[in-house]
C-alpha cells in the first residue's frame, strides 16, 4: 500500500475487510513502523489481531463515541507525523453527533457524507505531507430502485471513492470446511481503482478463524 496516501477497503458484511488492514498493520509494524486503530465499531478482536502478527501492545487503540470524535483523533495522529499507517472502522459507524443526540426518526439526511468530505479535504494534504497511510474500511449497502447496473453503494457519500488512491473490493466466495465444521473463507480481493499502477488486479486468499 502506497505511503501517504488514502486506502479504501470495502465490501460485504465479514467479508475479510478487517483482516485485510490488520495485515497491513503488521506488516508495518514489522518495519518498524507505529500504527493506529480507530475502533469506531468498538469490535476490534486483540487476540485475532495478535494471531495476524499486530503487536497489541505497541497499537494505538482509540474508541469514538461519534464520528466527528473519530475524524478529530485521526486529525490529530496524522498531524503528529509520527504514524506510518491508520485504519478507521469502519465508515458506516461514523455516526454524526447530531445523529447520536437527536430523537429517534429525526432526518439526518446527507450529515454522514458532509462530515466525511470535510474531514477528507483536510486530511489528505497532512497524510501527503506526513507519509501516512490512511486505511478506511467500508461496508456495502443497496440502494433502493435500482433497475440498471450495480445496486451496491459503499457508506459515507462519494468523497471518499474520489480521495481513495486505491479502493479494494473484498468478498467471501466460499466457506472453508473440515467434514461439517467450517473453519475459514476463502476471499478474493480485486483492485477496483488504484492511482498507483494498473487497476483490476485479483488476488484470492484463505481466511481461517
């Protein structure tokens, strides 16, 4: 993954997303490199990241409450200079403060996407300038009435398929067994845009629990 730079990771629910940033993260550290994770989902697994080679002892974990919290501890961090890479899970639990504090059934509609092209336009000149790299993971959602071509839609507005250097599509295509027991996934990861170098690369890996 290229340094400096902003990484999309997305695709459906426990697809391999996850997996895929916590090896970058390792991968990273192995260099000598410091990570951060911000844990907006509050699900990060330290046993399963330590068995994917993270060092949890030396990962700066951080746990949001909103995502405008999130995007100012990454600001933050990037801002720093001293990380090398930053993942955010996830997108889709960015939830605006306004979201969290308002009533049940209020219109929050577009707040997600406006706070995420805000916090894009200024973080992508501070990842440059720091050599940072920025891992968002995504999920995918359908949009409604869609008749003509792909239904599927990542969350959080369109900024964050424009600032994406590179933009990953993880999917589950079959279930590992040992007789009835399932013990892991095998997934393929295809390169549906990349800044960098050629896009449209494929590569298929196994997952095991």
């Amino acid at each position: 993954l290229p340094r400096g730079r902003v990484v999309e990771i997305y695709g459906p629910e426990s697809s391999g997303k996850t997996t895929v940033a916590l090896h970058a993260v390792a991968n990273a550290q192995r260099l000598g490199g410091i990570a951060a994770f911000i844990d907006a989902e509050h699900a990060l697994d330290p046993e399963y990241a330590a068995k994917l080679g993270v060092d949890t002892d030396a990962l700066l974990v951080s746990q949001p409450d909103t995502g405008e919290q999130a995007l100012e501890i990454m600001d933050m961090l990037v801002g720093s200079g001293s990380l090398d890479v930053i993942v955010i899970d996830s997108v889709a639990a960015l939830v605006p403060r306004a979201e969290i504090e308002g009533d049940m059934g209020d219109s929050h509609v577009g707040l997600q996407a406006r706070l995420m092209s805000q916090a894009l336009r200024k973080i992508t000149g501070r990842l440059s300038q720091t050599k940072t790299t920025a891992i968002f993971i995504n999920q995918l959602r359908e949009k409604i009435g869609v008749f003509f071509g792909s239904p599927e839609t990542t969350t959080g507005g369109k900024a964050l398929k424009f600032y994406a250097s590179i933009r990953i599509d993880v999917r589950r295509i079959q279930t590992l067994k040992e007789g009835a027991d399932s013990v892991g996934n095998r997934t393929k990861a295809k390169i549906v845009k990349n800044k960098m170098a050629p896009p449209f690369k494929v590569a298929e890996f196994d997952i095991i629990y």
